[in-house]
C-alpha cells in the first residue's frame, strides 16, 4: 500500500512540480501513527521551491493520508507554527 501511494505521489508532483529532487526520507510518529518526512526542491511555474513531503499511514484503516507544501526558497520556517499546529491535528479515524 506504501508503494502505490508514493507512486501516486510521484504522479502528482510531476504535475506540479519540475525537476523535484526529494531528499533522504526520515521515519516518525505523527498524531501516533507511523510516518515518513522528507523535504526537497524543485521548480514550479519555473520559480525555484522548497518542498515539504510527509506520509501518514493510519494502519487500522488502512488509509495513508499526504501532506505536500511548498514555498520559496527561504521562506518554509515563516510557516513552521502553521505545520506545526497541522501536524497536531492530524489523529486517527476507525
């Protein structure tokens, strides 16, 4: 179900997002259920971004829910309380 969903995402970031390179993945815990983070650049509209990747697998339902931002170079840590107060959000559904 992971590899489907990140190829999913793959498709949509190709949509949006040109010449995205995504860092090395790190594993955590969000609203306590397994996660997967990464951040990256790409280009979209031919500006230069900062990507925000994130992953959430809600084993009991099987349901994996993406979080996927972007903003200029320089700019993401204006947003940190933002994320932050997002990522707190997030809980599991039955």
């Amino acid at each position: 179900a992971v590899e489907a969903a990140l190829g999913g995402l793959d498709r949509t970031l190709e949509g949006v997002v040109s010449g995205a390179s995504i860092d090395t993945p790190k594993n955590g815990l969000v609203g306590g259920m397994a996660a997967i983070m990464a951040d990256g650049r790409g280009k979209v509209d031919g500006n230069d971004v900062e990507l925000g990747l994130l992953l959430v697998l809600n084993e009991a339902s099987q349901r994996i829910v993406f979080l996927v931002g972007f903003t200029l170079p320089g700019r993401g840590d204006g947003y940190a309380k933002d994320v932050a107060a997002i990522l707190h959000s997030v809980r599991a559904l039955p």
